[in-house]
C-alpha cells in the first residue's frame, strides 16, 4: 500500500498558512476568525451537518448532533436563524459550533481565551467557594458565583452536568485555569433581550415557561435569560392567594404582553397576563347558566354582607346573609359557611353588564315550612329534640328546620311535668301539635297529658261508653220484642232518653 502521508517539507508555517487564510477569506469577500460569533439562517440540513449562512462567500458547517434533542429529534430547520462560533478554519470550510468541545490542550484553550470562545466543560466535584469543572481533559475552576446568574443554594445539583463556559483566567500554560458559566448566560441573556424587546408590542400573546414564584405572582420566561411579571390578579380568572394555586414550575404557558419598560437601572420591565391570553369565561354565562338553575360551587371568601361562591372558574356569585338559611337569621356568613367549602345554591338573577350573579343557599335547599301543616297534624302526638330552654318554654325541633314553642304556661298541665322542667338540649321529648300558622311559622306545642289532651281522651272515652251501651241496648231490646212478639221503642226509648239528659249535663 502507498504511503499517503503528506509531504510536509513544501508546507507554509503556520503563521504563512494564516496569513494565506486571511487572504483566501478576502478574496471571498468575508472576514472571519476562530472564535467569532456568527449569526446566520440554516440553508441546509444533511444526514451530518447543518449549512449556515455565515454572511460571507463562505458557508459555515456545523456538526448535526449539537442540534438534537434527547430524543434524537432535530430541534432546528431551515430558514431558521442560529447563533454559533467560528472553531476552525479549514481551506474553504468554516467549521462551526456551539461551543469549543472534543480533544485538545492547553493550546486551544489558550486560544478560546484571547478569542472569547465558549468551551464545553463537565462539572466534576464541588468543593470551598466553587467548582471542578473539566475541559479538555483539563481541571477548570468555577467560583460559586459564576455557575449560574441565580443563587445556588444547593452546589451538588450541578455537579454531573455539562454546561458551556467563557475562560476568564488562563495562567501558567493552562495550570490555572478560571471559567464562568454566568458569563454567558448574562451575554445571552442581554442579546435576548434586545431581540425581544425589539420585536415585542403590548397586546402581543406569546408563549412562556414559568420559572419562579414570588409573592406577588409568577415569572414567567419569555426569551432565553429574559423574565416577565405574572401578578396574581392576571394568572387566573378564577381568585388565587398564591402563585403555586394557578400554575406549577417549569409549566409551558401563553401570556399576553401588557407592558414593557425599564427600570431605574436600565432593566427590562415585563407585565404579563395569562387570564388574558384565553377566553374571558364572563363572555358565555348566559349561555351555561339561567336564573332558577341549581349549581355545584366553591366558597372562595366571606364578607360582613355574605359569601362568595366560583361556580365555574373565574365566575363568582354571591349569597347575601338573607339568602343562606330559611330557619334562623343569619348573622355573620361564618356561622354557615367557610372558605373551600363545596354547596348547593340556586341562581336567583345574573347581570351580565354588572358581572353580578345571585346566589342563594336556602332556595336550592328548599322551604321546609311547605309542607308542615300535611307533615304535622293538629292535636297529634309527636317527638322532637329539645334546641333551647327560655324563660318562656322550651323550643322544640321537629324536624330540620321546622322548631316549635312549648310555652311554659302549659307545662303545669303535663301529667308528669318533671319530664319537661328536667330536659336538657338535645334530649327527646314528645309533644302534641297545638297551633300551626305557617305563614308567620310559627308552631305551638303542648305536653303530652296536657288539659286538651285530657279532653280529648274523656270525649273519646265517653263517645266509647256511649258506643257500648248503645249496643248493649239494642241487644237487649231486641231480645225483649223477640220474646213478647210486640213492636215499639220500649227500654229502647227510655234508655235514649236517658243517654240525651246524660248528654245535656
């Protein structure tokens, strides 16, 4: 086999070769050099590389695999602008990349320092006030405060991951050796913002990934580096105390812009919304609900007046105090109902042009007076639960929302008033129905053996023994027209004589 080593001795030093380089480039009409940043559209995509437009004659050619995902998916195409770094220059050929990455010594990392080239570096250890870090088969250092723009509060979360670095200290032929990683995030992050703040208008909906929480709302990133303001007015239609209620970290989300501006020292300044971004839910009320609807809802927050209920997200009504119980009043919305729990209301009106929806709590649950005078006869006997005991009787629950008054003037007629005078709330006692006016709802209750059940019993008891003499008569009588063959009233007639006198007195 032919040996195909080159022949070196006719080759131009390497200052020569740079200078005919330089030369070619000019020739082509570009100028370009290791370690320049190119920004340029994608031309073309092959089974191995990506073509860029380099803004010169010359082409540049990156390495496909810096633009694939960890799914193996490509995450640029054609037409589409990218940043990269000129790493070599070989004949007509700019090689480019990411960053400066593969073999090499201290020589190319010289190079990448006077060149201002990002070099690609594995974080290997954590240790006092920084970070191992190799490049290049290499040991780098990172200070704490150069691995990243935010505070690192725990360094171990970094130690594994590879990142790109900017060579801030080359010294003693690469034996001290200092890299920043937030360098280039500052970097980036300053060319995103003038990007986004370039072609950004307020009204623009654009999309984000949310990165932090605040007090007062979410961040939200909408450039590489660059972050907008979600308050927490504007994460939801629907009412959150915090961010962490409407949105998780990392999650992808929509905004709209709302404002753009600087502050003091120069920053951006980014108001954002993602309520605003979708629907306004107030626009189809009137297609979801109607007054007299039933409807699920959630207690969201109590005032003085009544309660606040979502109904569906971002629709809130309310129930005044007047609204939340047909069987007593209602003093504080406490008393009923409390933040985050689930009710029953009934939609008594909506204004659309208001935003306003009425709810009320004691119509979804109905009027349990509507069928007291049915449910409860007259002179009935019935047992009910002893709620409170006043100067003036005791108050009697019948049934959920139905309570009655057994006045005290009528307890000294029970047969055993100690039964009454000795019960306590909560304990059974049976009563009978006296009075029922369910316009005014009111029930008046008397005790069981009272004056009027006295009555009632000696009428029966006397209607019993009228009942059974009568019989006994007409037995008797007719035993007696039997035997005599005769007709007439006879004992009949005297004993109905005797019964009418009976009953007169």
């Amino acid at each position: 086999m032919a040996d195909k080593t080159p022949d070196t001795k006719d080759m131009p030093a390497e200052g020569e070769f740079a200078a005919l380089m330089e030369a070619s480039l000019a020739e082509r009409g570009g100028e370009i050099s290791v370690g320049d940043r190119i920004t340029g559209p994608v031309i073309a995509v092959t089974d191995a590389t990506v073509v860029v437009d380099t803004g010169t004659k010359l082409d540049g050619v990156a390495d496909k695999a810096e633009f694939l995902d960890e799914n193996g998916e490509l995450t640029i195409a054609e037409g589409e602008t990218v940043t990269l770094y000129v790493v070599s220059l070989r004949g007509d050929e700019v090689a480019l990349s990411k960053a400066l990455s593969g073999q090499g010594g201290a020589e190319a990392l010289r190079a990448a320092f006077e060149a201002g080239l990002p070099v690609e570096g594995k974080v290997t250890a954590s240790r006092k006030g920084g970070f191992d870090v190799d490049i290049l088969h290499r040991r780098a250092f990172c200070p704490v405060s150069q691995i990243d723009v935010g505070f690192t509060e725990n360094p171990e979360v970094h130690v594994g991951q590879t990142y790109s670095f900017a060579i801030t200290t080359f010294e003693r032929d690469g034996k001290n050796i200092v890299v920043s990683r937030r360098k280039l995030q500052e970097q980036e992050r300053a060319e995103s913002e003038l990007r986004f703040l370039e072609s950004a208008q307020p009204g623009d909906v654009i999309p984000g990934v949310v990165a932090r929480f605040a007090a007062f709302g979410a961040f939200v990133e909408v450039a590489p580096g660059l972050e907008g303001l979600v308050h927490l007015s504007e994460l939801s239609w629907s009412r959150c105390e915090k961010a962490e209620d409407a949105v998780a970290l990392g999650q992808a989300v929509t905004v709209k812009v709302l404002s753009l501006d600087r502050d003091k020292k120069g920053r951006p300044r980014i108001s954002l919304s993602i309520k605003q971004a979708g629907p306004d839910p107030w626009d189809s009320v009137g297609e979801m609900f109607a007054a007299g609807d039933k409807v699920e809802g959630k207690v969201t927050r109590l005032a003085d007046f009544g309660a606040f209920v979502e109904i569906a997200p971002g629709i809130e009504g309310l129930i005044h105090v007047s609204e939340m119980s047909h069987t007593r009043r209602v003093a504080k919305p406490g008393d009923v109902v409390n933040p985050g729990d689930a009710v029953t209301v009934a939609i008594k009106d909506i204004d659309l042009g208001k935003r306003r929806i009425s709810l009320s709590l004691k119509e979804a649950a109905g009027d349990p007076w509507e069928n007291v005078p049915e449910t409860f006869a007259l002179d009935s006997t019935v047992e009910g639960v002893v709620e409170n005991r006043q100067q003036y009787g005791l108050f009697v629950n019948l049934a959920p929302g139905v309570t009655g008054l057994l006045p005290a003037s009528k307890l000294r007629d029970a047969l055993e008033p100690a039964a009454y005078e000795k019960a306590k709330p909560g304990d059974t006692v049976s009563v009978i129905v006296s009075e029922i006016d369910a316009e005014k709802r009111k029930i008046t209750l008397g005790p069981v053996g009272g004056t009027k059940e006295r009555e009632v019993r000696e009428g029966k008891r006397e209607r019993e023994r009228e009942n059974d003499d009568w019989k006994h008569y007409v037995k008797k009588e007719k035993a007696t027209r039997a035997n005599s063959g005769g007709g007439g009233l006879g004992l009949l007639g005297e004993k109905l004589q005797e019964a009418l006198a009976r009953k007169k007195k």
